[in-house]
C-alpha cells in the first residue's frame, strides 16, 4: 500500500481545519446568563465523604461542622489546591438548624456553626476561596431538614446575604413534576435578582427523568451545571454506571454542555477507600473528557501523595478546562475497551481508552489514527503525549499510522494529540 496516496493533499487539508474551526466554535444552545462557570466548576464538596454527621460530640474531625471546612479552606490554600483551581469550598445538606427563624430565614445549625454561614464565608473568602452552600427546591431537604418550596425568594436573598457564591439545589420531597420545573427555574431568577454571582448547581433532570425526558435545552438556560445520575459512591460499579449512563445517553445531552453549563456526573472520590489506583486514573481521565465540574469529596487532611498527584495533575485539569469547552463523547467500544475522545482549543484532541474488562492482566489495544476525531485529529501529522497514567511523550504520528497501547483492567490511558 502507498502511504502517499492515503495522505491528504495540502489545499484539501486547510479546508477541513477550517471546517473544523468552524464546526468547533459553532455556539451550543443559550445559556444562563450570568457570566459564571464558563469552565466546569472545580472545588470540594462534602457529601460522599462526610455524608450527614451531625454528631459532634462522638465524631469531632469528621462532623458537619464549620470546623471541618475552615480545615478544609486552609488546605485548599496551603497545600497547592488552590493553586490548580480548585476554588468552591462547598456544604451539602445537614448544615441547617431543624427550624428556620423567627423571619421565615435559613439558620445554621448554632452549635456545629457558631459563626453562622457568614463568618464561615469570611473566613472562606479569606483564603482566596468561594463558598458554596446546599438547599432543595422541594417541601424537606434529602436528609430532612427546612426545604426551600415557598421561600424561594427569600433564601436566595438570605444566601447573598451571607456572601454565598454557589448553590447546589437538590430535589427530594417535590410534590408533583410542575413543581419541581417551576421551583428550579424561580430560584434561577430569585438568585439573579440578588445581583450576587452566585453558580447554580442543579438537580432538576435527575429528578425529571422518572416522569418524562427533561429538557435540556432549556435546564441550560436555567443552570450552570446539572446532576442527570444517581449519586456517585466510593465504588468502581458506582464511577462504571455513570460512565455507562453517559455514553448511553451521550445523543441526548453531550451537545447541550458548553461554557456556562455543563452535565454533573457527581463528585470525584479520588482519594478515599474504594477505588484501586487503575479506577482513580479512569475517573479522573474520564471527568477531564467529560468536561464535569470537578468537585472532590474526600478529607484533605489525610490524602495519599498518589492521589493528590493524580487529583492536581495539570495537565489533565487542562483538558477538563479546556476553553473551548466541548464535552467529549465515547467513540466506540470494542471487546470490552472503551475509546472517549474529547475536542480540545487549538485543533488539539484528548483521548482515552478504558480497559472494562475486569479478569485477566494489562491489554494492548491498538488504533488506527485515522479513527480518531472524525478523521480530523491528526491530520496530517501531530506530536501524542501520554497524560496518564503516567506522562510520556510519544512524539510525532502520521495519519495513517496505528498506535499501541497497554491498559490495566479497569484503568485508562489518556492521550493528547496535538496538532502541528
Ligand atoms: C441527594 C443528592 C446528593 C446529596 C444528598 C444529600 O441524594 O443527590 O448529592 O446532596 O441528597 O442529602
């Protein structure tokens, strides 16, 4: 075979970058209109790994307490979090007292938050960072406590108040679907109204989908970013369902996400107990293709230097935040090894390729260049660099040429090309 004749010919070549260009930076659907998360939201939140401790006496270290996250703010500075992006500092449920004051406001529980969700804010802000608060849209928050139907307006205000700069809203305890369109949609624009930049982080398609087939279109004009799945747990079956909800549904809302909103696969459980070092490289190397906020759950006081490494490798966080902002999409999967490909700025792609076979030891795979970005990603050549697991350069590629890859089971190997 004639390598020449396989390679495309130059004047062909600058009009598919063109198209390409063009393609790329086509504008996605219109979006929330409040200038934030033009990138994925980077952070840590407490859910996964602290759930609802209330019990501060019995469990001090590991209550939901304001304790736990001035800790946490002051490692986020200290320890080079900060520093590669990870800004919102975020409460999940179980912050509330059971009651709400004397005016119809939100309080914090007194004793676990002495210094109200104000100070906790000052103090958060203080460090460089944002604070990020939880409340549900329906009559109870998951866990029970004051939920926010009827009092939309005035805890978008207490929030603001309070120098708030995310809100999770969650949607547990909604009485009827109308509610629960019209409740996410009314605080969207009750926290606009407060003239705060507060990122909104919603539920809404999560709790649509056991009733009819959420709109995305217009839950983007709504929200920054969205949860569509169930929670994620400290499990390789947890981090493999929500990979297998995305790329089953990958049609249906891959083309919504963009700057300014973006599809939540939950929390990244990058060091903690349940995932190998193999699953840890695969959820962080998949949340990059996903373009997915990246909110930690895990205890930065007791981290591995593994997976701090893994969890604050730049390179990888650049794919996440890559400017373009377009999220990528599984290409196929083929005796059990998965292909995502991700466009990036800069006619450059991000790959990866997932071993789901859970028996046996590592896999070579091998792909044909041509395969890869619609025919456009390495075209004529372009330079591949190994990110994960570990980073190598690999050098330059011709379109025509395959490339051979060894994965360990239930691990990933991520791959930037990028173009000459
Ligand atoms: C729901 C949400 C979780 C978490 C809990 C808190 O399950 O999906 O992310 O916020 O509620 O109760």
């Amino acid at each position: 075979m004639k390598l020449k004749s396989l390679v495309p010919q130059s004047g062909f070549l600058l009009v598919l970058r063109f198209l390409a260009l063009v393609l790329w930076s086509f504008p996605g659907a219109r979006t929330l209109d409040n200038g934030l998360a033009m990138t994925p939201t980077m952070g840590w939140l407490h859910w996964e790994r602290f759930m609802c401790n209330t019990d501060c006496q019995g469990e001090p270290d590991s209550c939901i307490s304001e304790k736990l996250f001035m800790q946490m703010a002051e490692l986020m500075e200290s320890d080079g979090w900060k520093d590669v992006g990870y800004e919102y500092l975020c409460i999940d449920d179980c912050w509330m007292a059971p009651k709400r004051d004397s005016k119809g406001r939100l309080q914090a529980d007194p004793k676990r938050f002495p210094s109200g969700i104000r100070g906790l804010a000052d103090y958060v802000h203080s460090k460089g960072l944002k604070l990020g608060i939880y409340a549900d849209v329906g009559n109870k928050t998951c866990a029970g406590f004051p939920g926010s139907f009827g009092h939309y307006d005035i805890d978008a205000k207490t929030f603001a108040d309070w120098g708030v700069d995310l809100l999770k809203f969650d949607g547990c305890y909604c009485d009827s679907v109308e509610h629960l369109e019209k409740g996410y949609k009314h605080m969207s624009l009750a926290l606009n109204r407060t003239g705060r930049s507060i990122v909104y982080s919603c539920e809404w398609p999560l709790y649509m989908w056991p009733f009819r087939k959420p709109n995305y279109t217009e839950i983007r004009q709504y929200c920054n970013h969205w949860r569509n799945f169930e929670d994620v747990y400290d499990s390789w079956q947890s981090v493999k369902s929500i990979l297998a909800w995305t790329s089953s549904n990958q049609k249906r809302i891959v083309d919504v996400a963009g700057p300014g909103g973006w599809n939540d696969p939950d929390m990244l459980v990058i060091g903690n107990f349940g995932l190998s070092w193999d699953q840890q490289v695969t959820q962080m190397a998949l949340w990059a293709i996903m373009a997915a906020p990246l909110l930690m759950s895990n205890d930065l006081r007791h981290i591995s230097p593994q997976a701090k490494a893994l969890l604050q490798n730049k390179d990888v966080i650049a794919i996440n935040q890559d400017p373009l902002g377009k999220q990528g999409y599984r290409l196929r999967k083929e005796d059990n090894i998965e292909v995502w490909e991700r466009p990036l700025s800069d006619l450059a792609w991000a790959v990866a390729m997932v071993n789901l076979q859970e028996i046996g030891g590592p896999r070579f795979h091998t792909i044909s260049i041509a395969s890869l970005g619609q025919g456009l990603a390495c075209i004529p050549d372009c330079m591949i660099t190994q990110l994960l697991p570990e980073k190598r350069e690999l050098g330059f590629y011709q379109w025509t040429s395959d490339l051979k890859t060894k994965i360990n089971p239930t691990g990933t190997v991520l791959l930037q090309l990028a173009a000459t």
